[in-house]
C-alpha cells in the first residue's frame, strides 16, 4: 500500500482543507462515553492547523436516516475537539448549506470548522454515483484539497470518502498512515501462533469476512452476537439471542475448511443468558447447548460468553504472539454481561507479540472497562475496517487515485 502523503499536497498555508474524518464517538444522552476517535484526530488536524491551513472537519455520526435528526448532531463533537485542540472551533449548523459556507468564508489561516453531520444528506451514502457525486461536488466547493484520514470508514464508498477523493487534489492524512502501518505488519508477516477473536453486533458484516481469515490464522475465537449462529450450526437452539439462519450453510462450510487447515475455531461452550435485554434483567450462567433449558425457556438471550469460554479463549490469546480483536464478547456496556469482554482485554495486555484491538465499540470497551490504551500494541479507531484489510480485499476508499495506490504483494518491500 503506498500512500500519497500530507506533504504531497504542497504547502497548504491558507488553502481551505477538507478533512474526512471519523468521529462517530459513542454518544449517551448527548454526552461523549469514549472520545478516543477524537483525540485519534488531532495528529492531522495540528500538522494543518500547523501549516497555516483553513481545517473543515467533515465527519458522520450514527446512522440517521440521509436526514437532520438532532440526537446525531455533531456540535457536542466539535465541543470535544475545541477542548482538545485548545482553540475556538467553529460548527456550521449544516453541511453544505447556508451556514457551512459562512463558516468556511470565516476561516483565517489556522482556523478551524466543523461541518454538521454528513449523512444528514441522502447523497453521502446513496448507492446511485450520480447521487453520491453531486453530494460530493457541494462539498468540493468548499475546499481546495481533501486529506482522507477516516480509517473507520476508508472500506466504504461514500460521497465523502470516495467521491470527494477524485474532485479534489487528495492526501492520506496521518492517523491512516499510522494504521496501515500496524495492519500491514498483520497482513505480512503475522508472528505464530495468530489468533483472531471476534464478536460483537453486526454479525452478517463480519460472518462474511471469516473464509477469508482462515487460511492466515491459527485460531478463531468466536464471541459476541455472531456466537449463536454457530451454536445453531451446531444443532443447538439458541431462544431469542442474535442468530443469521440463512448464514448457517455458510458457517457449517467455515467449520469444514477450518477443519482442513488445522485452524481452531473457538465455539463458547457456556454463556450468560439472560430473561431480556436490560440492565435488570435476571440472568444466569448455562451450557451452550441448553440456552433454552433455562427458567427462561425460548425467551432466553445469551448476552455474553460464559467463564468457562473466556477462561479457554484467555489462555489461547496468551499463548499467541500476535493477536487481532474486534467486537465486544457481550453486552459489555451492562455490568452483568461484561466479564468475557473484560476477561479478553486481559490477556491481551499480557500477549508478548503484538496485540491490536479494533472496532469503535472494542476500543470504547477496553478503556470503559479500566484499561489504558498503553497496554495494548495498537488500538485502530476502524473494526469493519481493519478487517476487511486483513482479508486482502480492495477497499473503495482505498482504491481512489487521488491518494493511494495497491502496490501489487510480490513488489512489496517486507520486513518491520
Ligand atoms: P465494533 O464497533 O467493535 O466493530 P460492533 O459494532 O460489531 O463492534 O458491536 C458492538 C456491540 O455488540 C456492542 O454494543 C455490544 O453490546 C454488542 N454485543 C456483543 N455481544 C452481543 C450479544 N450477544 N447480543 C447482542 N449484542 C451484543
Ligand atoms: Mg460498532
């Protein structure tokens, strides 16, 4: 992967830069829980604030509906990042309207804006290209030059991220740079043994991603809501927890192909099941295969991995020289279910080689849950991301001319 890098641009004193950043923080009534992909930000942000640039930081937030809808305002960010940076930030109350060109047209060199949440407009994610670019041209007329530094968002292809790319002179920002460094160390030469853990909530994303994984790891670790499309793979009834049946078929061909290569995959043999989904609910611990032998019958939900499991997939991450994670074991935002995420973390922090933690919700979980960012090797601020790298696939973002190239594998120079 060669980048175009910031200084590629040329100087960019006084020039209006575009900065597609991804700042979809984790938000409880309006109040910031993790501001980890805000602070992942500043390091572009200063070299252009640096340089003399006028920074327009463009960002989405949440999944509203190509619509304003003030719970996905990004003004409390932009409360955030002024802090941060320690300088007056601007918010412009749209994003290519009436006040995001005020705000722009206030810019002195140094200054800095943010634009109101990008997907409050149909375009930034339609499918249509004629759409997505017409969205993309408004923006471009705000500015003279785009860095693309977003890396929770670079394997889509959005008005912003791709679009954008080609109607600007465009860079790969500094926060990209940094990640594609760890992830390629990943792709290249993966210390052994490997070991891959996943979970969290968007099971038929990252299902997908698994036929891809198998031949370059040694272990699987299946946690989080995908965990029960498996279980019923195996013939077990799963009461009302997350399950993908059409994915299956899929599932039981992993197994088989796992099987072949003398991968481990690890199915959790107990979890948490709870009466519903809440902080109040009853909950207690049962074997995979009985999740509906409990007093909760077929209205029981597995919630988490249970102690057993997490003390199996501990000792497999400890003994791994390189470890990849993304998505929480359970439900670690409610207390009850947050043992086998934090259990994860642990071993992590103690894996000798390099430990990478990736994913919005992941990285929100191990410092909600007490760690510090230093115990790991790297957290990436990208879950869909990080993987969709590790499985070798093109990412659109990735692909736009403007600001990288595939270097093609047998080209690459290797080594650490
Ligand atoms: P990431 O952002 O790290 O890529 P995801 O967005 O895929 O992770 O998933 C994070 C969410 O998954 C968390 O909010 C967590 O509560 C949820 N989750 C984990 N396990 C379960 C489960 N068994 N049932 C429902 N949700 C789960
Ligand atoms: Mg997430």
């Amino acid at each position: 992967m060669s980048l175009r890098t910031l200084e590629s641009l040329g100087s960019l004193s006084g020039k209006r830069v575009i900065v597609r950043c991804d700042l979809n923080v984790p938000l409880q009534d309006g109040v910031i829980t993790d501001d980890g992909r805000v602070r992942a930000s500043l390091a572009t942000l200063n070299a252009l604030i640096n340089q003399g640039a006028r920074v327009i930081v463009v960002s989405h937030l949440g999944r509203p509906d190509g619509k304003p809808d003030a719970k996905h305002s990004l003004a409390p960010v932009a409360q955030r990042l002024s802090e941060l940076l320690g300088k007056p930030v601007a918010f412009a109350r749209d994003t290519v309207g009436v006040s995001a060109a005020e705000a722009v047209d206030a810019l002195e060199n140094g200054d800095v804006a943010v634009l109101e949440n990008l997907r409050f407009n149909a375009g930034e994610t339609s499918k249509d290209d004629a759409v997505r670019g017409a969205f993309a041209a408004e923006l471009a007329a705000l500015g003279d030059a785009m860095v693309s530094d977003g890396f929770g968002v670079v394997h889509r292809k959005q008005a912003s991220v791709y679009d954008l790319a080609q109607l600007l002179p465009s860079a790969a920002g500094l926060l990209i740079a940094a990640e594609l460094k760890v992830l390629d160390r990943l792709t290249e030469t993966p210390e052994r043994p490997y070991t891959v853990v996943l979970g969290g909530s968007k099971v038929s994303d990252k299902l997908g991603v698994i036929g891809h994984l198998l031949p370059r790891v040694d272990n699987l670790l299946i946690g989080g809501g995908m965990l029960f499309t498996f279980l019923a793979a195996q013939g077990h009834k799963v009461g009302s927890s997350l399950l993908e049946p059409d994915q299956i078929p899929q599932v039981l061909e992993y197994l088989k192909t796992a099987a072949e290569l003398g991968v481990t995959i690890g199915i959790p043999t107990d979890v948490v099941v709870a009466s519903k989904f809440g902080a109040d609910a009853d909950y207690m611990v049962t074997p995979a295969h009985a999740i509906e032998d409990t007093p909760y019958g077929a209205s029981g939900i597995g919630l988490d991995i249970g102690p057993v499991t997490a003390a199996a997939f501990a000792e497999a991450i400890r003994g791994s020289n390189t470890v990849f994670w993304n998505g929480p074991m359970g439900v670690f935002e409610l207390v009850p279910f947050a043992a086998g995420t934090r259990a994860v973390a642990e071993a992590l922090t103690e894996v000798d080689g390099l430990s990478v933690v990736g994913g919005g919700d992941s990285a929100a979980a191990v410092r909600q849950l007490g760690f510090t960012d230093e115990q790991f090797g790297h957290i990436s601020t990208g879950g869909g991301a990080s993987l969709e790298f590790l499985e070798g696939k093109k990412l659109p973002g990735w692909e736009v001319r403007g600001w990288s190239s595939r270097v093609p594998r047998s080209s690459r120079v290797t080594g650490k």
